[in-house]
C-alpha cells in the first residue's frame, strides 16, 4: 500500500521511500523516515496533492511522490 492509497482520515507507518536521491533527501529532511506514522488529512480534488500530518507537522504531498512512499497496512 502506499501513502496515495491510504484513506482519509487513516494513519499507517512508512515501511520504505522510493525514488531518486534527491527526492528520498527531501523526504527525510522533511520528516518522512521509515518508521514513521503518517495520516491522510485532506484530498485535493481533481487528483490534487494531499495534506499529511507526521508528528505534528502538516505537509502537502504531491500525489505522484505520494505513490512512492510504501506504507505498512493500516491496523483494522
């Protein structure tokens, strides 16, 4: 599951970050380090960027470099 796929309102951890090195650099300066919890605040609509809260620090996500952050399933 990645984090694009996760729902509104549901938090899960960052099992992996994929892409280039620039791309992971940026991610993990921002906060976005395996391990982590993250929770889908918002959806854009139109296939927009989403708004994701790590810690306590709200981020906008591009929905592309939202595909590639592997998450671990959510708990039921």
């Amino acid at each position: 599951m990645t984090l694009e796929q996760l729902a509104t309102g549901q938090c899960a951890r960052i099992a992996q970050v994929e892409g280039d090195e620039p791309l992971r650099t940026r991610m993990f300066a921002l906060g976005l380090r395996n391990g982590r919890e993250v929770a889908v605040i918002r959806r854009a609509r139109l296939g927009g960027p989403l708004q994701i809260r790590v810690g306590s620090t709200d981020l906008i996500v591009r929905r592309r470099e939202a595909r590639m952050i592997t998450l671990i399933e959510p708990a039921a």
